[in-house]
C-alpha cells in the first residue's frame, strides 16, 4: 500500500464519518444551543431599545438613601402609560429628582408612582411619552427559570452605557430578605435596575438589584423576580394597590436561611391572631408555591378582607383571620427636618415599642447643622422635647412649634449601642432649632 493510497482511504472514512454524522437527529440540547446562539443578537438589540439610562439626586434622605447623586438603569414595560420598571435603591426611597434617557440620549423626567416596600422594585412614569421605544420589554410571569439556563443582564456597569453581559440562572435564594435569582451574569454599580433576560426567549426573567462583593467572591449576582414584580404590575394596571400588608411578625433564621416561623409579635391588634413559633404554611387553604416570606407577601398582594392563613401550632392546623394593615411604602411616608435632623417612624423590625413613648427615628443628620453639632446620630429614637413626650409627627411638630431661635432646645433620645437592635443609653441633646419643615413625597420641597 502506498502513502497516497493510504491518504486517500483516510479521506474517504473522514468524508463517510461526516456524512453519518449528519443525518443523524440533533439532540434537544444541541437545538436550543443553536437556537440561543443565533438569538442573542436580536435580543441584546431589543434590550438596547427598550432599556433606559436612569439618573437620580437626593438632596434629603430617609434611612435607607444617602445625599446624594447616583445612576442606574430602567427598561420600559408598558408604552402606553410611560411605566418603565427599575429597583427602589436607584430611585432613592425619598423625595428627588429622577431623569431617564433611552439610546436616543434624549433626558425625560420622571417620577416613581409605586416604590415597593418590600421588594427592591419601583414603577417610574415618565409624563413626555413622544420618541419612546416601539415596543416594551415582555416580561416572563411564568415558573422561575431552572438552574443552567441562559440569561443576558443589561445596563450600565461602571457608567459603561447600554452594556450587555452573559450567563446562566446559578439559583434561587431568600437569604438576603428577599427572593432572588442567583446568577453569574456579571451585575454591577450601574447595573441595578436593569433587566435580566432570557437568552432563548427574550423574555424578562429579573430586574438586576446587586452582587455578593469579597475577595473569595466571584459571580454571584442577584435579580428580583419579574414573576412578583408581574403580580405588582398586574394591580396597578388594574387600579389597585400591590402594597403587601404588614403582618406585625418577624421570622426566625435557620441555618443562614429565613423560615415563615414566626419569631416576634408586635402588640396586638397588629399580629391579628399570630403566635409566637406559628408556622405559615398556606393562603386560603392553598400551600405557598416555597416557603419564604417573600412568597407569602406576594400572595397577599391585593389580598380582602377575609383572607385566612393556615398555620401549624403545637401540632396542629390552624386557619386565622390576619389583619391586612398596608405596609407603609416610602411614597406615602413623610418626616420632619427639625435644625438639621429628618426625623420619622422607625425602620427597626424586631424591637418591640410597646413599652415606649416613641418610634420616631432620625433618618439623617445634615453636616454642620444644629443636629449635627449636639451630635444627634441616626438611628437615635425620640423620647422627649424639652421634657415632653413626643411618639409622632404631630406632637413632635407641636412641641418645636413657635420655639425661639435664640434658647437651646434639650431633646431626649434613646441611641442603638449594639447590634441586637436594644437601646441601651439616655442620651440628651441639646440645639437650637432653627428651621422646621415637612419632607415626604407628598411634602412641599425639602430645605
């Protein structure tokens, strides 16, 4: 046998093996390879149209905002009405200004007309709808993507305008207070807001919301749920309010994880029937789809009066009657600036007021102010104005009223000294008040 024969018996094997090869079926995952690989293009093109480059200042900050200027990003969801879909954190829970601008770089004001106070969602509508993309995003409502499937997130990491970045779903998680996709889709500072999409449908599976930063720490990367956020959407289209209720408990952890059972109850009529290690199981006799509280709240969005809750206790099944009280959502809170201070309701869950005067809290002590020089901190809980008692706005308003800016004014608080949430010292302040003003969403504009 010669070299060139024997070449050419290679060739012809090499040739017949091709052949067999393809006629033969392509597997399903092979399929949806193909199918994802040729469909990326169009969908990060969609997702360059319909997503926005979102800019916010906050010039007056409850707890959870800083003062500040900061950037995001937010993608249309409903053309008609001008929604677009974004996280609380890039809107800022506190009065500001918002502008939005598509590829077109043309800026839009807008405005949040819903601001989750649960989860890191807020619906922002911008009123100039003239120029805005054709379409919107189509969200998925469905079942929560499985682990290994395909997901792009948009936005703008780093100030890096209309980036789009790859992955797969990693998983789900409620460890940090709420349900979330895990994902290795690279989300960063400019990111949040932005949608997390389906490669092989174009679908929106997530709003990108944060990542877990460390050194040993690489691609783990979160999105809220677009089947909750699809609930909230859903009810305000339908002109009713998506707050979910507070129920009056918190929850006890296990194992890093959080659980439906609960730990605490607030005073009563609040908890509406709820004990101390009741744990939730189901809806009006229907089981949670899992078993966070996430997955509760949102089953109670839009939820009447007359809703029961099927609890184990002691061993046993029990139906109760909850009170539905709406949570109080950062759109309807309003605070008080007194000599540089913002005071408001506290944010603090797990400690019981019961058997205090207050739960007024100082959100934010302005630099150089009055506040600032007695030391005022945040966190701090009123007590008292000048030997008075003061447990809300009002009173706390009463008591500032008409007081002269020339005579220091002593303000009685309790400061968080551990991180167990107890007030564990007295502490007296005193200012000279010199500027009083309402500040909220609703409020005339903050000094």
């Amino acid at each position: 046998m010669t070299l060139s024969t024997t070449r050419s018996s290679v060739l012809r094997r090499l040739a017949l093996a091709t052949a067999v090869a393809a006629s033969l079926p392509a597997t399903p995952a092979a399929i949806a390879a193909a199918r994802t690989e040729s469909g990326v293009e169009p969908i990060f093109a969609a997702a360059r149209s319909y997503t926005a480059y979102v800019r916010t200042r906050i010039g007056m900050p409850f707890i959870e905002d800083e003062q500040a200027s900061q950037i995001g990003a937010a993608f249309l969801v409903d053309r008609d009405r001008g929604w677009l879909l974004t996280n609380g954190h890039v809107t800022g829970r506190s009065p500001g200004n918002v502008e939005v601008a598509f590829i077109d770089g043309r800026a839009r004001a807008a405005r949040p007309i819903y601001i989750d106070p649960y989860l890191d969602v807020a619906v922002l509508e911008v009123a100039n709808r003239t120029g805005l993309p054709a379409r919107a995003a189509t969200m998925d409502c469905g079942p929560i993507p499985s682990v290994g499937h395909p997901v792009g997130a948009f936005g703008h990491p780093e100030d890096l305008r209309f980036t789009g970045t790859r992955g797969i779903i990693s998983g789900f998680t409620a460890r940090f207070g709420e349900d979330r996709l895990q994902t290795d889709a690279p989300i960063n500072p400019g990111n949040s807001g932005g949608p997390l999409i389906s490669l092989e449908t174009g679908k929106v599976v997530g709003i990108n919301t944060d990542q877990l930063a460390g050194d040993k720490v690489q691609n783990a990367n979160f999105a809220v749920l677009a089947r909750q956020v699809c609930h909230i959407l859903d009810l305000l289209r339908a002109g009713k309010d998506p707050t979910p209720p507070d129920l009056g408990v918190t929850y006890f952890v296990e194992n890093d994880e959080p659980t439906l059972t609960v730990a605490r109850v607030a005073p009563a009529p609040a908890a509406g029937g709820l004990q101390r290690y009741d744990r939730i199981v189901a809806v009006n006799d229907a089981p949670l789809d899992w078993v966070t509280e996430g997955a509760l709240l949102d089953r109670l969005r839009g939820a009447t009066a007359g809703t029961t809750l099927q609890v184990e206790r002691d061993g046993r099944q029990v139906s109760i009657r909850p009170a539905l009280r709406p949570a109080l959502t950062p759109l309807r809170r309003t605070g008080l600036y007194v000599a540089g201070a913002l005071l408001s309701v506290s944010t603090l869950r797990n400690f019981d007021f019961s058997d205090m005067p207050t739960a007024l809290m100082v959100h934010f002590v302005e630099e150089g102010s009055p506040a600032d020089a007695a030391g005022l901190q945040i966190y701090d809980h009123l007590v008292a104005v000048n030997g008075r008692k003061v447990g809300s706005l009002e009173e706390l308003a009463a008591a500032v009223e008409g007081l002269p800016d020339d005579q220091l004014t002593t303000l009685e608080v309790l400061r968080l000294v551990d991180r167990e949430d107890r007030f564990l010292e007295s502490v007296l302040a005193r200012i000279v008040v010199d500027e009083v003003a309402p500040v909220g969403f609703a409020a005339p504009p903050a000094p």
